[in-house]
C-alpha cells in the first residue's frame, strides 16, 4: 500500500489537478489487472535502455479509450510507475483501501466531497442485499467509490447511474470497469431538470436503488414545483438537497433502496410533512440506522441510513451511534462491526442497539433510531428532555438596527447570573431598540437560561420579579421555557445537582466548539422523578444563596477596610 500511495504523490507532483491523478491511478490499475504481461514486458525494454514512452502511452490509451484516456505526464519516470504497478497487490479490496486513504483520511486532497467512507459503503451494499441480474440505479454516484463494494459482494448485475459532473462519471466508469460489474451504464446528466430513465414517457423502476447525496450544491427547487416526481411530497427544502435525491429515487424505486440523509431531516419541522407521511403512511420505511457521530471528515452534522421498500408492517431502528460500532481512527471515527449491523437488519433481531416499532407506534416528528431507542425499556428511569413540554430558543440582539425606536429593557447576558437560585438583579439597562422584536423574545418567570459557549455551563432560573419590567437575553444565552413553574424549578434543581452538571458539561465537551447545540441539549436524559423534592430543595438553594451574599458583603467590606 504505501508504494502506491507513494506514487500516487509522485504522479502530483506532476499533475496539478487531484482529479486527474485519481483518473491516471485507476488507468493504471485497469492496465495492471488486463494487461500485466504487457507492463512486464515494458519493463524488460526499459532494463535494456529501449525507448518505452510512446509504445506506453500508444497501449493505454488503445486499453482505456479515447473517450477516458487522460495522457501522464511526459516529464514522470515511466519506468518507475510500471514497477510499482507490476510489483503490488492490486486485488479489489486493496484499490478500495488505497481510495478511502487518499479520499477520506487524507482530507487535504478534497476528494471526501465526491466518495464515501469504505466501512459505509460495505454496509449499504449489504443492506441491499444484491442478487444476480439485479438492476441497481444510483442516482449520484460521484467517483463510483461503492462500485468497489459492490464488486467484492456481487459484481453480476446490472449497474445505472447519473453524475452531473463529467470528470467524476469518468473516473466512475474506470472504477466500474476495474470492479469487474458485468454490465454498467453511466450518464453524464442532471437528474433534477430532465430524468434520463423512461420508457413509454414512464419512469423506469429499479430493482434496487442506492444513494449518498451530495450535501455541497446549490439546487434550484422552483422548476421542481410541476415535476411529477416532487408534486405529491410537498415543497423540498433547498438546503437539504438529500431530500430532493431521495424523492427522484423513490420515483424508480421496485424493491429497495438505501439513503443517507442527515438527521435534522428526520426530525420535527425539517423534513417535509408530505414525504415524512408518505414514508410512514404508505409503509415504505424498513428501516432507519443511526450512524456514529464524525465518521465523514469535515461534516459536523450526524447521519443515518434509511432503507425503503415497500408493505412494511414494523419499522426497525438501529442506532450505531454507540462506541460498541466504531473506534477512534485518527480525527475521526470508523465504523465498524458492519456485518452484524446488517445481521440485526436482515433478521429483524431486537437488541439493546435495535428496536422493531409497529407502524402505529411510529411518531411523525422524529424517525431518528436513537429516539426509539431511548424510549425503550432501557430508559424507563428517565425522560428525554425533548418529551416534555419544552421551548429552547436562542437569545437575540435587539438593538443596532434601524427599526430601533425609545423603549426601556434590560438586556440579559451572562454577568447578570447569580451564583445559584433565582437571578434577581440586572445591570445592563438599554432605553433603545426594536420595539417588535424585544416584545417577541422578552423572557417570562422562571426561564432558564444556559450559556451557549464555555468550557463549563453556566446556568440560571429568572424570579416572579422579572413580570415587573422587560428582559431580554442576549445571543450568547440559550432560553430554556417549560409550561408552569414546578416543572422549571425541578429541572433547574436537576441542572444544579452534580449529575445534573456533569450531564450538561458532557454536551459542550462532546461538541468539540464548547458550544451547546439545541438539537443535542433535546437528547439528555433527566430522571422520571425530576420533580420529586425540588421545592424543598429550591428553598434551601435560596437560604444557602442569601448566606453566601451576606458572606460576599462581609467580604467586600473587608477589602474596602
């Protein structure tokens, strides 16, 4: 391995463009694998000090084609290319290690954009379970790194895809070629503006469908609105593109396909209300697999796998986000035991990682496997926090602007946090601001408030008091509204408590910015009990808080002494 990757960066030294280099690599891994007596005997004319540059340069491009051929530079050490290639191990899985080393560890070449990570694209092909003859279409196949999966499990089907970029399609069509598919067919075409697979003006089906989206473009979604495909599902969302992929492909789908999408468009307002029901309702949803956090570089959201078929009575939730399915590999986190991920799938197993919900069970809002999870037996001590009657929303700057008018508010930042128990006492006095929005985001008795960024949080609850004039918090607090005041007092009083803390600071830790996402703070758990005691124990808070300012002034006096 390293003698290619050696030369991968001799052949860059040379070649400016990264994806010309991949193009040469995977010429070159065709001309090793079809014509190795040929390299050999390139090899032997060299040793005698025969000229090999144009007999070379004549056999690969008669080998690839002229539609592929990308010429290597004639400034390169022929010679030393050919012995590399002819002395290493060139097996499938060894070009599929080679391409997710220089596509997903190292990140500097920026080929991530266009390729999935190995152990995820090993898991998607095992999910669809490929057989013989199957026809299998993938609507976005980027570099075709998958194709390689599917060549170690099943190369005798029939591969069709579509890739907006021509250069990325080329490379694609090598790695098809290499991966030995029996039958392939691979369009250069924009499937958004004019799908390309119809026949009698009808969508052809797939027996099997595949699809990592790009998460990098820009989509138009007007032109969307009278398309036949999207028309039934809603309005698409332009910045979740996954989305837009996932319903083109449901329109070719015959039996069933596997979707990455990220996790935001599984939950609550993000993903359309027509295709969420259509996916529930019309029982397509198989399955949803809950993949570990940083397994793709340079993407700071979480991901899960969907798989769609069809007359499903139970949808089966898996969530891998848990140390026992990956282990740290470098920056990032691999995936691992993927073959008993895809047993627990294909049997339908219920484990302490999976959970077969009915249909009727299934909640709209979120389809997230980690949802379903943490609501299982496992959990029956505690809430999720997201369960009960919560609002979280982020403070506001509401000055600066020229809707700014005469108002009098205070505007509430974290200096302005008591030590404990209720803050009661705010400094910050504005007169001028934008009267609508400060009414909008004014804060109530017995909000909570939590700081958005630091090593540690800092936290507070507002008193009765604050009804009497008008707050507002600024953008680095995160506001925390329950329904009634006990709810607020005994989750406060759960926050104080050294598990409560150790629960919150994990957050900011996890997050790598020392920042609290609203998303993230949702999935805490808190005890079932969290009520129990808070009055009594607010009380006490209160009593400790009124000693420690009397002690504070002592203090103070004391210095000014």
């Amino acid at each position: 391995m390293k003698k290619l990757l050696d030369c991968f960066d001799y052949i860059k030294q040379y070649h400016s463009d990264i994806l010309d280099v991949v193009h040469i690599m995977l010429e070159l891994f065709v001309f090793r694998k079809e014509s190795p007596n040929t390299i050999s005997q390139l090899i032997i004319k060299a040793h005698k000090r025969q000229p090999i540059k144009e007999e070379f340069e004549a056999t690969l491009q008669s080998l690839i084609g002229n539609g592929l051929y990308i010429p290597i530079s004639k400034a390169l050490n022929i010679l030393k290319v050919l012995k590399v290639f002819y002395s290493s191990n060139i097996e499938i899985h060894n070009v599929e290690q080679f391409l997710h080393i220089i596509s997903q560890k190292r990140t500097t070449n920026k080929l991530y954009y266009y390729s999935t990570p190995k152990e995820v694209n090993d898991l998607l092909i095992l999910l669809l379970e490929l057989h013989d003859d199957d026809c299998v279409y993938n609507p976005c196949y980027g570099i075709g790194s998958i194709f390689l999966s599917i060549g170690n499990t099943n190369p005798y089907i029939k591969l069709y895809g579509e890739e907006l970029d021509d250069r990325l399609s080329n490379i694609a069509k090598l790695i098809a070629r290499f991966s030995n598919i029996r039958e392939y067919a691979l369009f250069v075409n924009d499937i958004l503006r004019k799908p390309l697979f119809k026949e009698q003006n009808k969508l052809r089906e797939f027996d099997k469908v595949i699809c990592n989206p790009p998460l990098y473009i820009h989509m138009g979604i007007e032109q969307l609105k009278e398309d036949e495909r999207f028309s039934k599902t809603g309005m698409l969302a332009k910045n979740y593109p996954e989305l837009a992929f996932l319903t083109h492909a449901l329109s070719h789908l015959k039996h069933r396909g596997v979707f990455i999408v990220r996790n935001q468009t599984l939950q609550k307002s993000f993903l359309e209300e027509k295709l969420r029901e259509r996916l529930v309702q019309d029982r397509m949803l198989e399955a949803v697999i809950e993949l570990p956090k940083n397994i793709f570089p340079h993407q700071s959201c979480d991901f899960s796998i969907l798989i769609i078929s069809h007359n499903n009575q139970n949808i089966l939730h898996i969530n891998a986000n848990n140390p026992y399915f990956y282990i740290k590999d470098g920056k990032y986190n691999q995936l691992t035991k993927i073959q008993e991920i895809a047993n627990i799938f294909k049997e339908k197993q219920q484990t302490q990682f999976s959970k077969l919900t009915s249909i009727e069970e299934i909640k709209i809002h979120d389809l997230r496997a980690s949802y379903y999870l943490s609501n299982s037996q496992k959990y029956r001590d505690s809430l999720r926090l997201g369960d009960i009657e919560i609002e979280v929303f982020r403070g506001q700057r509401v000055y600066g602007s020229n809707k700014d008018s005469s108002i009098e508010y205070y505007d509430i930042g974290i200096v302005d946090f008591s030590p404990c128990g209720f803050s009661t006492h705010f400094e910050n006095k504005k007169t001028s601001g934008d009267s609508q929005k400060i009414h909008k985001y004014r804060l109530k008795p017995y909000d909570i408030l939590l700081s958005l960024r630091g090593i540690v949080p800092k936290m507070t609850i507002l008193s009765e008091t604050v009804d009497n004039f008008i707050a507002v918090a600024n953008a680095g607090i995160l506001i925390l509204r329950l329904q009634n005041k006990n709810e607020a007092i005994g989750l406060y009083c759960y926050f104080f408590s050294q598990r409560g803390f150790e629960c919150l600071s994990e957050i900011y830790r996890k997050s790598g910015e020392n920042i609290v996402y609203t998303n993230e703070l949702l999935e805490v758990r808190i005890p079932s009990n969290y009520l129990a005691g808070s009055a009594i124990k607010m009380q006490k808070i209160e009593e400790l808080k009124a000693d420690f300012e009397i002690l504070e002034a002592r203090l103070e006096r004391l210095k000014q002494s």
